[in-house]
C-alpha cells in the first residue's frame, strides 16, 4: 500500500514542477497585437483559458493514476 502512494505523491509532484514549468514557457510566449490598447486584455483572456485547459488536463491524470493505484491495491 506504502508503494503505491508513495509513487503517487512523487508523480504529483513532478506533475507539479512540469507543469509548472510548461506552463510558464506557454503562457509566456503568448503575444497579441492588432487590437490597439486591448492588446493585454485579450492576451490575458487566451493566457487564462489555456492555465485552466493545463490545470483541467493534470487533474484528470491525477484522477487516473489514483484510480489505477488504488485498485491495484484493494486487488492485491
């Protein structure tokens, strides 16, 4: 059981670090121009939406990875 949720917390946090990391290397590259004074506004509506889909998408491996622990562990 220790293994099992040990492994899931060392891949939370590496889920966490990456994703991190990702999502500053994403979401700093973003750039908007054409849209005069609104340029920031709009740029941070498209930053916003895509920090969101990220946190959506490590949630749900999260939620994956837990329900294949713990599983396999009530099998064993």
């Amino acid at each position: 059981m220790k293994s099992g949720l040990f492994g899931f917390l060392f891949i939370m946090w590496v889920l966490m670090l990456a994703g991190g990391g990702i999502a500053v290397k994403i979401l700093e590259s973003i750039s908007i121009s054409g849209f005069d004074e609104f340029d920031w506004f709009f740029e941070s509506i498209i930053k916003a939406m895509v920090a969101i889909v990220l946190v959506v998408v490590w949630i749900l491996i999260l939620l994956k990875l837990k329900n294949w622990i713990f599983r396999k562990e009530i099998k064993s």
